[in-house]
C-alpha cells in the first residue's frame, strides 16, 4: 500500500527507508495471468506466463490495482 505514489510511501521506504529489489506486478489483461518484475525504479527485470495453481484472480487483480498509475505498473500497463 502507498506504492502508487511518487516518491513510494509503503512499508519499505517509509519505515525501513530501504529500497526494493523487486515487485511482481500482474499484468491487467483479459485474465490476469501474466505478471512482470519490475526493480525500485519500475524498469523491467523479467516477464512470466506462471503455471497453476495460479492466485485467486481477486488477488491478482488486487495486486494491479495497488500499483496502478505507479512506475511500477508502466510495464504491466504496456503488455496488458
């Protein structure tokens, strides 16, 4: 929560002042069953189609809907 805003205020910049290795994001296509990771800076570092057992579609798009409109759903956004 709080990562949609610029700069980031989630739990690990605000109270850890820390920066994240990664973020999995997933993709808001039709199903959302593609993610990508992205770094601190919203750049890519990998894309997946993962297999089942996948998280409940609630979750996933939860998940997008977190990070929506934030750096680090640029990417997400560009492959929906």
């Amino acid at each position: 929560m709080g990562c949609n805003k610029d700069p980031p205020s989630d739990v690990a910049h605000v109270q850890f002042r820390s920066r994240i290795a990664f973020k999995l994001v997933w993709v808001p296509n039709a199903n959302y069953d593609k993610f990508v990771l992205v770094d601190d800076d919203g750049k890519l570092l990998a894309k997946g189609n993962p297999t089942e057992p996948l998280p409940d579609r609630r979750e996933r798009e939860m998940n997008y809907q977190i990070m929506k409109g934030s750096k680090y759903a640029t990417v997400a956004d560009s492959l929906a």
